[in-house]
C-alpha cells in the first residue's frame, strides 16, 4: 500500500470516528441524559457460568438514536448465542421514561425505569409473551451508571414467585462489538 494510500484510509477512519462522536455528542431529550456516560462506547459484562460451566459474555453498546430522541441499545451473549434490541425513549404523555426490548428468542418486553434518590435507576419491564422466555412475566433491575463501569442487578418473576436474574459488572471495551448470527 503506498503511502498516500495509507494516508487517505488513516483520515477515512478519523473521519468515521470524528462522526461517529460528534452524533454521540448531539442534543438528547433531557430525560435521557441520564444516559449520555453509555453513549458511544461498547460495554462488557460477565454473568455466572451457565449450570454446565460456559462462561456468559454479555457485550452491548449503547447510541443516540432519533435525532436524540431516544437510546438504542444493542447486545449478545457469547457472540450471538442470544441478544437483543432496546428502544428507550421519553414519554411524554405518561411522564415517565419507557423502553421497548425485542429478542432474538422472539418476545418482546415493554418497560420504564425511574431514577432513584442515590442516582441509581430502577427498571420493570413485562414480557409479553412468557412462553418464549422461559416463562418470566416480569423482570425488575436496579443498576448504577459511572464514567468507567455500569453494574446492573435482576430479579425474573414467574407470577408472583422470584428468583435471583443476571448481575454483572461492565467495563468499556472499545475493541469489542454486539455480534448477531
């Protein structure tokens, strides 16, 4: 490759990360600024084993989506063993901050999450179809958001019985990427 070759392709990237954090950077409705220290950035987790001892990767990334409208977050269990999508957004009518969570196993939740006093914010969300999820209706998570790690912690509900769900702590981790198959 000759050097001006190398040259154009360094600034073709440059270009594509200078863009691709000036978006990170733009307007974002003011409820959802909570969320800005996520934007731009892929995040890694590791969950317990499963019962047969494979580990549980969990990366997601996080971006300012609809003109800062909303935040969509994208993320996959051992490179595509399951994921999913989330719209989270602001609103207006009901006053609160909603989501919507769409599957790779195929249901779908629907959510709000609130901040608490200490600055952590607490998430429930109702799984549509509980059939297709191992039969969860519900799911509530408390997580904590900081500059260099995001801690999150849940709890499945099968009707009115609970159970101990996913904890993890996650830590940026810019060479990694959500994977689908």
């Amino acid at each position: 490759m000759t050097k001006l070759r190398r040259i154009r392709l360094f600034l073709f990237v440059l270009a594509g990360g200078l863009a691709a954090t000036a978006a990170e950077e733009g307007p974002l409705h003011p409820q959802l600024e909570a969320f800005r220290p996520l934007l731009g950035q892929t995040w890694v987790g590791q969950f317990p084993n499963l019962p047969d001892g494979t580990p549980v990767e969990d990366v997601v990334r996080y971006e300012r989506a609809l003109n800062g409208m909303a935040v969509r977050s994208l993320h996959s269990l051992n490179n595509g063993m399951y994921g999913g999508e989330t719209l989270f957004r602001w609103d207006d009518a009901a006053g609160k901050l909603v989501f919507h969570y769409f599957t790779t196993q195929g249901f779908v939740t629907k959510g709000e999450i609130r901040q608490n006093s200490d600055g952590s914010f607490t998430s429930i969300e109702v799984v549509e179809d509980p059939t297709k999820a191992d039969g969860v209706t519900r799911v509530e998570a408390e997580f904590h958001i900081e500059p260099d790690r995001l801690v999150v912690r849940s709890t499945y509900f099968r009707g009115e019985d609970s159970s101990p769900g996913h904890a993890a702590e996650y830590a940026p981790t810019p060479d990694r990427e959500v994977v689908f198959r």
